[in-house]
C-alpha cells in the first residue's frame, strides 16, 4: 500500500494567527504533516509550543479572535474522496458533520469539558442522536456498550450518574467514550493523561491503544510528556514557538536527535531517571539528632464518613527532604494540610521541635503559639494560578509575610528584590501582576513568598505537576539548591514517584489514607516491599521506545474503585 493511500489526514503548511494589541501572534506558524490509518503521531512540545492551536485548527474551533490564515487541512474520506477542512465555515454544516463523525477529540480538562448538569448517559448518547437521529433505547444499548468498552465498572447505574460522581480518570474515560460513540477514523487527544496520576495515566494510554487497534483509528496526541511518547508514538512531531523543529519515527526522535531542542527535551526527562547530583554530596543527619517534625498516630475523617488519613505516622529530620508518594484520592494532600493546621485531625500527634529546642504539639496549639509555628514552617501549593492574587502585583505578593512579620520601608524593599533573585525572577518585574508570568515563573513566586520569612520546614503540595518537564527539572534544582543554602527541611508531596527519585532523602507510600511503605528512595526505588509501590513504579513511563514497559507493568489488585 503506498503511502498516500494509507495518510488519512494531511496539514501543509497551516497558519493560524491570533490578533493582538501589538501585531498579530502567529500560534501556528507554517506547520505540516501527515497522519496515518492505525497509526499513532505525537505532537510535544513545551506550554505555548502551539500544539493544542493546532489540534483545535483542524476542527476549525480555535478560540476568538484566532483564525487560521493559511494552509490547508486534507482529510480522505472512506470513499477516496478528499475535504480541505481549512476551507470551510467554521460554523457551517460541512465542518459539524465533521466533528465528532470523523474526526473527534478528548480534551485536557475533562471536568469542564463535561456538563454538570445531564447524566453521563445523555451526554455520551448526544452525538449519536445529532449525527444518525438514534432512538432512544437503541442510544441507551449503545452507550452501555461504549461504557463496557472503556471499562467503567457497573455501567447500567454508571450511565445515570452525574460528572461530579466520578474520578478525575473515570471522567477521562467518559470523555474517550463520547469521543468513540461515532466510530471516528481520527481521535485527536489533547493532553489526555496531563492532571492523573501514573497508575490512571497507564490505564488510559492502554485503553487507546485497545480501542485504536479494534477500531484501527489514527490517533493524534498531543503532549509534553516526552515519557508518554517513548510508550506510545509511531511518529514523533517536535513544535516550539508555533513551529515544527524535527519530526520522524519515534526511535529516530529518541536516539538520533537532530535538533538542539529535541535534545534538550529528552535530556530533561533521561535527567529524572536518577538521583540529583545535588544528593549525591548531601551528607546524612549524624545519628542521634533529634526529629524537625514527629507524626504519630494522625487520622482525619470528613463529616461524610471518609477517613482521608488513617493511622499515619512519619518523622522528617532536620535539613532532609520526605516525600510522600500516592494517586489521587490517596490522602496525601489532606495529611499535608493537616500538618499546618489548615485541616484539623482528630487524634494524634504533630511534635515540631522549635530553633530553642522547644517542642510544640501542632494539632492542639492555640492560636498565637500556631500563628509563630506557620512562619517556620511554610506550604507551597499545586496550583501556582489559583494561589496568587490577581489583584496584587508580585512585589506585593512577596511581601505580605514580611509585612505580617513587622518589616516595612526600604528593608521590605531590599528583601524583596533579594528573594526575586534568590529564585530567579528579575527584580525590575516586581510591579508586573501574576497573569503576565508563565506557569514556571508563577511556581517561582509561590517558591518566594514561601521561603521570604526564612522557615525551617517547606511542604511543597504537587509543586511541580503542573509544569513542562524541561521547568519540572529547573524547579526541583531551584529547591534543592535553596534547601542547602538556607537548611530547610521539605515534604515533598507528589503523585510522581520520578519527582521524588530525583528529590527526596526518604520516601512514605500513601495508599488510602495509609502510609503502605517507608524508607530511603534508593531503598524504596529498587526495591519495593508493598504492592502498591511496585505497581507505582511500574507506571512510570519508561523515555526509550526500545524498552517499552507501561502496557505489561505490575498491577495491584485493589487498585481501582470509582
């Protein structure tokens, strides 16, 4: 068969542009390839590379005021015949019978993809209805179907409930059952497996596979992940700053890069198949000394009866980094909330040794010795968006601790442009507001106003996922380098066991709401003693496509429940 009679879709030099103040953005600018039938073509590339501009162009739903300037879309019908997609309206009939039919997506953020408001059920059995004026017991049959195919369990009382009902992979798996019910010839999936878990990420990009081998689609995805493209990747498409810098088969991408970025995007994920050099120097506590912070016993139930943290103890010593390890829904988040007071346990103990020796009891503290506690030990969130004002430049953002903390004038000042630095952020940015940063630069300033009162103790919540992989490593060096410089002490909580291979001095395994396993990382890494562990660390996506491990990992048995 030649080739052209396998391509399925073709994009020549696609153009869209999005109109600004300052001239005009190219978003995609000048990009071309071609996809086959069965076959699976990644697009990488960092945040803002342009790839979900250029999923969205070939369906033609590109955000206002962005349009597509030029190039063309071809898709090859099943009957020979050839469509040039950029040609037509964007809100016309011909695109519509398009979307969803032939070509349908799965999108990044399942949650507002999905309506609140209707049944799975109906929103799954809408497109069947738009495009073949299904009935509605014949819709009904083909949506269990669709629910057995993307394996959600108990799929007759599953298709009457909500999208809040479910997980955050279970929503993912409606979004691919939607994206399915037409029998599409492509799947385009945008960043389909970016806010799960390793273990729910592995299960996704196996149920792709499944159904793209059954239904011999084309499948367009679309990641930064460059683990995930070792795995799953026919054809590799590497895009920065709207244009294609090298494309070609997947084990050419991997071990015979051409070009700088490429080389640099692989180093930084063959990069956190290690521990950091940083470690390796880092000399261990003496023996003898006295923990920073002593967990004993600490159980938290929430007033609908789940018991988020059950029985967890765990000690961090001074100047050492812990991580805590699990998926979603593991408990890890809540514990981690519980050890600044954000959340109150119930039972247990959280013993902080204060720089006079002191011991403080953390879960009964009253009011004023807390409010001493929580500028030595500091948090970090997961979303560097949602925990910035918008209201607030970042020199403010920075400042508030130490304006709390007493210190005003040209001292606030000198400390703020230090911290800027510290982190390395430009001190001339100071009146810039959080939206005119990227998501790495964000993260930095959550790093500054953590660390601007000079604590002991830093729990970092998920403080790298949401970032590129090539950030993901600059950051964690970013925090080891200021651990050393100013003796902090972490708990690192990640649902990325990688992360915390590179990071951590110890790590705990949560697993609902238990800690399932603790020990040194190398210890813990090479070999695992629980389940659970061993099934996390076979999910990790392996970045050589020589040695593809994912679809035949360890699974744990009670690993799944909706």
């Amino acid at each position: 068969m030649s080739i052209m009679k396998s391509t399925i879709l073709e994009v020549q030099d696609l153009q869209t542009v999005f109109p600004t103040r300052t001239g005009v953005f190219k978003a995609v600018d000048g990009v071309s390839f071609a996809l086959n039938r069965g076959e699976t073509l990644c697009v990488v590339g960092e945040s803002g590379s342009g790839k979900s501009v250029t999923a969205r162009s070939i369906l033609q739903i590109v955000d206002k005021p962005g349009r597509i300037e030029g190039g063309s879309v071809l898709l090859t019908r099943a009957d020979g015949s050839t469509t040039d997609l950029a040609k037509l309206d964007p809100r016309g009939r011909e695109i519509r019978d398009v979307r969803g039919k032939e070509i349908a997506m799965i999108f990044q953020e399942p949650m507002s993809s999905l309506s609140p408001v209707h049944r799975i059920g109906t929103q799954i059995g809408e497109a069947l209805r738009i495009h073949f004026g299904t009935a509605k017991q014949e819709q009904r049959e083909r949506v269990l179907e669709l629910l057995r195919q993307v394996e959600i369990p108990r799929p007759e009382s599953a298709i009457d409930r909500y999208t809040f009902e479910f997980s955050g992979g279970m929503r993912q798996r409606v979004m691919i059952a939607m994206a399915l019910a037409c029998n599409p010839s492509v799947l385009i999936a945008d960043e389909p497996t970016t806010a799960l878990d390793v273990t729910t990420q592995a299960e996704i990009l196996d149920l792709i596979k499944k159904l793209q081998q059954s239904h011999g689609m084309a499948v367009l995805f679309i990641t930064h992940d460059m683990g995930v493209v070792a795995e799953i990747a026919d054809e590799v498409l590497v895009m920065y700053r709207g244009k294609v810098m090298e494309r070609g088969p997947v084990e050419r991408i991997f071990h015979a890069p051409q070009d700088a970025y490429t080389r640099r995007l692989i180093g930084s994920v063959v990069k956190l198949e290690k521990k950091a050099e940083v470690r390796l120097a880092r000399k261990p506590a003496p023996a003898g000394t006295l923990p920073l912070l002593d967990v004993r016993n600490l159980s938290l139930t929430f007033p609908s009866g789940l018991k988020a943290v059950d029985d967890v103890s765990l000690t961090v010593r001074p100047g050492e980094a812990l991580g805590i390890v699990g998926e979603s829904g593991s408990g890890k988040t809540t514990m981690g909330r519980c050890l600044l007071r954000i959340y109150d346990a119930q039972t247990g103990a959280i013993d902080y040794r204060r720089p006079d020796g002191d011991t403080v009891d953390i879960r009964t503290a009253n009011k004023a010795t807390l409010e001493k506690v929580r500028r030595e030990v500091r948090m970090i969130f997961q979303d560097p968006v949602g925990s910035l004002s918008p209201r607030k430049t970042v020199g403010d953002i920075i400042a508030e601790p130490l304006k709390i903390a007493g210190m005003k004038g040209r001292e606030l000042n000198d400390r703020v442009a230090d911290l800027m630095q510290q982190v390395g952020l430009e001190p001339a940015w100071r009146e810039r507001y959080p939206h005119a940063f990227s998501g790495g630069q964000r993260q930095r300033i959550g790093i500054a106003r953590a660390i601007a009162l000079k604590p002991r103790l830093i729990i970092a919540d998920e403080a790298t996922s949401a970032l590129d992989v090539s950030l993901r490593s600059q950051m964690l060096d970013l925090m080891m380098k200021l651990q050393d410089e100013l003796g902090l002490s972490y708990v690192f909580i990640s649902h990325d066991m990688s992360v915390i291979r590179y990071m951590c001095d110890r790590v705990a395994v949560m697993y609902r709401g238990k800690i399932v396993e603790v020990g040194e990382t190398d210890q813990v890494v090479n070999n695992p003693v629980h389940g659970y562990t061993r099934a996390l660390l076979s999910a990790i996506p392996h970045p050589d496509p020589r040695n593809r491990r994912i679809h035949n990992r360890f699974r744990y048995d009670s690993v799944r429940t909706v």
